[in-house]
C-alpha cells in the first residue's frame, strides 16, 4: 500500500488538474457563447458526461474515506456536511450512467452547489486560520476543530479546497450535460 504522504500528493496533483480543467472548461464555455458553436472540451463533456461526472465523484468519496479511514484524520462536522453531498452523488449517477439518464445533471448540480458552499466556507477558515491565527474561531465540534489543516500543498490546497475542486468540476460538467437537453 502507498504511503499517505504518496496518498496526499496523488490527490493533490488530482486537484491541481481539476483546477486546470475548470479553468479550461470556463473558457470553453466562453467561447461556445460568444462563437454560438461547440468547442473540443464541450463536445467531450457532452459524449461523456455521465461517465465523467461519476468518476468526479467516486475518487472525491475515495479520497475523504481514505482520509478518514486509512490515513486516521478525523472529520469536523462541516467535513460531514461535505460528505454528504459529494457521497451521494456516487450511487445517483451510477444509476444514471447504466440508465443513459443525462436528466440527472440539474440534482448533481443542486448537490454540488450546496457542497460547494459549505468546501468554500471551511477553505476560508482555514485560510484565516493560516493568515490571522487570533481571529480563528470554533466551529463548535468536539470531535476536530474545522479550521485546522491537515494537509496544505502547493501554498492552497486543502481537503476542503479538494472536495470543492470536485464539487465546482462536476456543477460545471452538469450545467454542459443538461444545455445538451435544451
């Protein structure tokens, strides 16, 4: 088995990729609007869609149990939350993805927006608990204070900035899947 620190830089690097990929993504929207035809990125999304919004989602919940299960870090109420709005997209798209069912996009999306929120709202704890450390509060769990950091590679990512990662990827890759409906 892998060590964690080879764990923690796999999904770092994961994240790193996701980012470039939401940057790519948004400028491949850009450009779909603004030319009115699709580009390389839109077209892939739209073929593959529900296969990539799963793979998104499964290898986020593989991470966060490999956290928390392996590794032994344990997860803060927010953590929790975060869960549960990346975990069960898991067996929602795999549903989807044996059905062919592309109308599942708008409820990943409502998943991952709410998620979303709640991976950005623990970032910027723990930001400020890096930047200011007088100014960092409890969120009230007994059991791991929120705005401690595990992990912090490459200068920002965090498990709350990877499960965000996931969370903006995938709300992205649906609002490409559902615009094929339209």
């Amino acid at each position: 088995m892998p060590s964690t620190s080879s764990i923690i830089q796999a999904l770092s690097l994961a994240t790193l990729v996701g980012n470039i990929f939401i940057v790519l993504a948004l400028m491949a929207v850009t450009v779909r609007y603004l030319q009115k035809k699709p580009c390389f990125l839109t077209a892939f999304i739209r073929r593959h869609g529900l296969l990539l919004l799963f793979v998104v989602a499964l290898f986020a919940s593989a991470g966060s149990l490999y956290f928390s299960e392996i590794a032994k870090y344990t997860p803060c109420k927010e953590c929790w939350f975060q869960r549960i709005f990346m975990y069960s997209q898991v067996p929602v798209l795999l549903v989807a993805l044996i059905r062919k069912d592309r109308g599942i996009a708008p409820y990943i999306l409502t998943l991952c927006v709410i998620g979303a929120v709640i991976s950005l709202k623990q970032y910027g704890s723990q930001v400020q608990a890096i930047l200011i450390p007088a100014l960092t509060g409890s969120c009230g769990d007994p059991a791991a204070n929120c705005a401690s950091t595990q992990i912090f590679k490459y200068g920002y990512i965090t498990i709350p900035f990877m499960a965000f990662t996931g969370f903006l990827m995938n709300a992205l890759m649906s609002l490409v899947v559902m615009r094929k409906q339209a």
